[in-house]
C-alpha cells in the first residue's frame, strides 16, 4: 500500500493494509476509501478479528463477526476477486451469520434448530417428549395450529405457510450424490441431495464404515460417506428410543418401535402370558425380520382392521366365528377372512383343521341362498357323494385348491340344470333325455359336469337313468424333442433366468410334474442322502444328476425372500407373499410362460419320454401319479414312437428316390443311363 493519506489515524491505515494483503486487485486508495465509511465498532471489531485471523476475507470461516460479513458483501458487490463469504458451520449454506456457537456460527435456520433441540419436554398439546420450539409446543403441533387458519393458495390444502412446501417452486441444484441438476430435496452436511437420492438413502440405511452402524449416511470423511455422529454432526434421522433409523413412512420413530406401540395397542388389556391366544404371534411379529412390511399390514389392510375388531371382542376366536363373517360379507369380505385364518394359522393362534368341507359348505350355503327349493337335494348330494370323494383326493396341500374348484363346479352345474328344469315346469324324476341333450347343447362344456350329479341321482333313484357323455378334452400336445432338450439346457445353464422360474421348469421338463404340486414342494423335498442329492416326489427319492442337484440345492439354500413373506416360518420351495402358504399354480404357470416355458406341452413331452424308457410301475412310486394315468401315457407314448418309425421309414424311401433320379439319369433319346 502506499504512504499514508494525510489525515488518516494510524489504526485505518493499518485495516486496510490487511484488508489489501490477501487481495492484490484491490487498490490501496479503494481500500482506505471502505474504510473510511465502517462506523468505529465495526472497525474496531474487524481489526481484532483480523489480528486474530489474518485471512479471514479469503478463507471462508464461519467464525467471522458480522462486521466482516458486511465488509465481506461490500467487496463482493464492488467486484473484487478472490473473497469468500463464510458458510454456516451447521449446513454449510452461505447465508448470513448471527448466532455464535462453539467452532463458529450459524445462520438463522440452523439458530433455530439448535433453539429447538435445547427446549425439551412435553408438548403442551400432544404430551410427548420432543423439542418444543414455541409456546412450549413441538413443531408438528405447532404447524397444525397454523394450518387450522390458514391454506395454499396453489392447491387449497391446509399448509402452515402459502404456498406449501409441496408446491413451493424450489431451485434446482448438483445433487452431491448423483451430480444431477434437481430440485432439492434436503441439505445434508455432505451437501444439497435431490429427491431420489434422499429417498433411496432413508429407504435403506447402509452400515457407516467408521463405527459400522446402520444409518442414513449424511456426511463425508476422508471422501468416504458417514453418518453424521462420525463427522461431528448430530444425527436428525435417529430414532429416539433405540437410536436406530426413523421409519421414512412413520413419523418419530423407527420401523420396530413403531410396530411394537401398534401390537400394544392391538393387544391392549390382553395377557402377554404363554396361555394368551396370540402370545405367539405376538411375540414372532415383534421379532420379525421386515418389520416394515408387518407395520404396513397393522396399518393398512383389511385382514389387519378385522382382526381388531375381532381383539376388541375380548372372547377367544375360533374358526367357527371366522366362517361366520365369511358368509356375512360377500366374497371380497370371505378373501380377507381366509387371509386373516392364514395368518392365524401361521402364527399358532388358531389350531388347524380339515379346510375343504368348510370351503365346500360355505360355498354352498352361497348357492342355496339363490336356489332354496332344491336345498334338500343339494345337501345330500354333497354330504354323501361329492365330499367324501373331495376329502379322499385333497389331503395334499397341493390338491386343495383343485379340488375345491371341482366340488364348487359340479355343485353350480346341478344348481343351474335343476333351476333351468324348474323354469320348464320339470322335476328331477320327470326329465328325459331329450331335456338334457338340449341342456348341454345350449351352453358350454362346463356344463357336462353335471354328468357327476344325474348320475347320482341315477343312482339313488330320484330320475331317470340319464347318460351325459364325458366333457370333452383335447389331446395334450407335446414338444419336439428339439424344443424339450433345448429348454431343459436353458433352465440348467442360463443364469439369466431366475432362478425359481429355473428350477420350476427343471423339475417340469425332466419329470413331468403338474405345476400346482411343484409349487406345494416342501423345503425337505431336496435333501442329501448317503452323500448324494435326491428329490422327493412320493414314495421313492429320485436321485439326481450333477447340475440339476446344483440347481435345486442352490434354490433349495437361498436366502429368505424380502417382504411379508419373511416374517413366518417357511416350509415351501416356492413360498408366497402369504404367511405360512405357497405360491398357487396358476402364478407359477405365469411365471414359467413368461419366460419361454409352456407348462402343458411341457410336461407332456417329459411323460412322453419317461414312459418310453421306463414302465409304469416304476414311475408310479418315483412321481407320484396313479398306474392308470402312467399306463395310459405309456400307450401315447408307443403310438407316438410307431408313428416316428412310420414317419422315418417313408422319408428314408423318399429320400432313396430322390437320390435315384438325382445320380441315374436317363436320355431322351432312349439311349443307356448315364451317371449325371
């Protein structure tokens, strides 16, 4: 700087000299000049700072005292190069500095944060222990007291502030993550997040690879992402009581305090002793592995609402009162009661018991609603024909679904043919052949199912003896060899399928299983005997090559499905969303046709093939299907391999003429052969 201007005291010419040491653009005159203008105390404060910290105009502090903040904005807005204006030492954003704190100080939003945190106790409107920022309220009641008066102007809704925080305008900005321009959707110690990334980091916490806890990771330590307590920043998504991450769904907590007030509130003034109905299940969810998809089923579904109004009761629930709201609600009403018994179930609160005559009863309860004149007739029917063959065939867990199917149909047939007679001015014992064959020719084939039903009666001697021929079914069409084997590799090999979908269509191109009694395959169904893995079908275990073994014992050992469905025991291959079930066939089937596999034609080819080199008796006990079935494909089997040998023949004797005429042609001058 030059000499000193006259008139100026000492202590002036001194600031300025340390305002122009660390900004050589600044002229030593403009310097005097700002100086010149500072009132005493800000001159006064700005020259103890800067003895203190000499390059306080450039470093960016945030320990500056607002005398230098404004000297700071003044430099700034006459264009001098190389200022930095100081960032707050809690967010880090550049606003102006009031509040001192220990390390420096912080802008007004963070003032007010660190006001909060200091003032806690019991909110005067919710009673509960949180910071109380006004009025010795908590925040969130104190917006809603705000928001009791007042609404946006954007989109109506009450909002504490005009317009809201959802159609507020927010500025884009780089996202510290991902470095895309967005919309900001919190600032965090680490630097400004968009939307996505800060839902993707409260969705899923990480484990901070300094103190190796799960949390949301806010800040940076040596370029590595840490939680906040690591980088000396207080922690805002921790749960108060656990200290664990706040649910991003539920307010203040986390996801298992949360689901811990709700099993108390959902069992309040009920015994948590072993002999209370729901102990078990009580205790399993509240040590559950998803503790946020068990939260979401107490908050948010039917089943869940139903049984608290069942809890509310106070008696002890049986099935019996169970089947009585299914026939009180109508069928969506019966879907959640039955998934409400599956849970049940699954959980031990309810004792199992023979499901399909239930099923079947109810059902047709339903029917006899709409037809009471031949209740009497139905009953019968189905006590004494239909169930007792339902109950021999359906002690599978993957036959109960089929054979509920096959008794609900056969009941609605002979409730609508006994219907369409009664509007003909026809009993039972009066129709003939004639009324049936127009009955079966002015529908569908369902309706031939009603062949079951007059035979019956038939029998018992309340009609005529009718004939209904079987319901017609097509051929099974089956794949080529080609397509069977190449299939078959592809669900050995190619790691791009998934690997349900892999082992599902294994199991159905080699043995031929249906898909619904693939889908109710026991975890125990692949295991390891005398060193060598085997799978269980019936009777006799199956032994298996080295890469189907790999495959099922890879499927068999993975981990445990995310969601509700880890939160029950699981005894399934191929386990559902449900508790304590798996997953039905027809998803199954859905599965494998989404991905190239056809289940029927499928599983045709895999019969096929097995009766051709084994005979029935040995496959009967190896697969579990009924000699006849076995005996029945071993002769489609014969009349396909008679067929290929009648095929092969007469394309090997056409082959031969053609190669004949090719190599021996004849002139046609009449001359002799000659070799072309």
């Amino acid at each position: 700087m030059s000499a000193r201007p006259p008139g100026l005291p000492r202590e002036w010419v001194e600031l300025a000299e340390r305002i122009t040491a660390f900004l050589p653009d600044l002229a030593g005159e403009e310097a005097a000049r700002i100086v010149a203008g500072m009132t005493p105390s800000a001159r006064g404060r700005s020259r103890a700072h800067f003895i203190r910290h000499p390059d306080a105009l450039v470093s960016g502090a945030s320990d500056a005292p607002r005398s230098v903040q404004a000297l700071i904005t003044t430099l700034t807005e006459a264009g001098v190069h190389g200022v930095r204006k100081p960032a707050c030492l809690r967010c880090g954003r550049v606003r102006p500095l009031r509040q001192t704190v220990p390390g420096g100080r912080v802008c007004r939003g963070c003032e007010g944060t660190l006001a909060q945190r200091g003032n806690v106790g019991p909110c005067t409107v919710c009673g509960e222990e949180r910071p109380r920022p006004s009025h010795r309220t908590c925040a969130r009641c104190r917006r809603l007291q705000v928001a009791a008066h007042r609404s946006c102007s954007a989109c109506g809704k009450p909002a504490p502030m005009d317009p809201c925080g959802t159609c507020r305008p927010r500025p884009p900005a780089p996202c510290a993550l991902c470095a895309t321009s967005a919309p900001v959707g919190a600032r965090w110690p680490l630097g400004a997040v968009c939307k996505t990334c800060y839902r993707q980091a409260r969705r899923h916490p990480s484990a901070c690879p300094a103190c190796e806890k799960t949390r949301v990771l806010i800040a940076r330590q040596n370029g590595a992402r840490v939680c906040g307590p690591c980088a000396g920043h207080l922690d805002p998504y921790a749960c108060p009581r656990c200290s664990n991450p706040r649910s991003y769904k539920v307010r203040g907590l986390c996801d298992r305090c949360t689901l811990h007030d709700q099993l108390a509130e959902l069992f309040e003034g009920r015994p948590a002793g072993p002999g209370d109905q729901y102990a078990r299940m009580r205790s399993a969810l509240a040590a559950c592995d998803e503790p946020a998809t068990a939260l979401s089923w107490l908050r948010g579904s039917r089943s869940a609402a139903l049984l608290t109004d069942v809890v509310a009761g106070g008696r002890a629930l049986t099935h019996e009162d169970l089947d009585t709201l299914a026939l009180a609600e109508g069928r969506g009403g019966a879907r959640v009661v039955d998934y409400l018994r599956g849970v049940l179930l699954a959980y031990q609160a309810l004792p199992r018991r023979d499901e399909l005559p239930a099923r079947v009863e109810r059902h047709l309860v339903r029917v006899l609603a709409r037809h009471p004149g031949h209740a009497l007739l139905l009953r019968t029917y189905v006590r004494w024909s239909l169930l007792p063959r339902a109950r021999r065939r359906g002690h599978r867990d993957h036959a109960f679904a089929n054979r509920l199917r096959w008794a609900q149909q056969r009941i609605n047939t002979a409730a609508d043919f006994l219907a369409t007679m009664d509007k003909a001015g026809l009993d039972l014992a009066d129709v003939t052949q004639h009324e049936v064959d127009r009955w079966l020719a002015g529908g569908s084939s369902t309706r031939y199912e009603v062949r079951d039903f007059l035979l019956w009666a038939g029998h018992r001697g309340h009609s005529r003896d009718l004939a209904v021929p079987p319901r017609p079914r097509p051929d099974p069409v089956a794949l080529d060899d080609d397509s069977h084997w190449e299939v078959l590799h592809q669900c050995l090999t190619d790691t791009g399928l998934p690997l349900d979908v892999r082992a599902a269509g294994a199991i159905l191109l080699l043995f031929g299983q249906e898909v619904t009694r693939i889908a109710a395959l026991p975890t125990d169904a692949v295991t390891v005997r005398a060193g060598e893995t085997v799978l269980v079908l019936d009777q006799v275990p199956i032994r298996l090559p080295d890469p189907l073994a790999r495959l099922l014992t890879d499927f068999a050992d993975r981990p445990r499905p995310p969601g509700w469905a880890a939160n029950h025991p699981n005894r399934w291959l191929f386990p559902s969303t449900e508790p304590g079930r798996h997953v039905t066939g027809g998803a199954l089937v859905c599965r494998l046709t989404a991905h190239g596999i056809p289940s029927r034609p499928a599983r045709a080819a895999a019969l096929v093939q097995l009766a051709q080199d084994m005979p029935p008796a040995v496959l009967a006990p190896m697969l579990g299907l009924n000699l006849i079935t076995l005996t029945r494909w071993r002769a489609r089997a014969a009349t396909d391999w008679t067929a290929y040998l009648q095929a092969r023949t007469s394309h090997r004797a056409a082959t031969h003429r053609r190669s004949a005429t090719t190599l021996v042609g004849v002139n046609r001058d009449g001359g002799s052969p000659t070799i072309g």
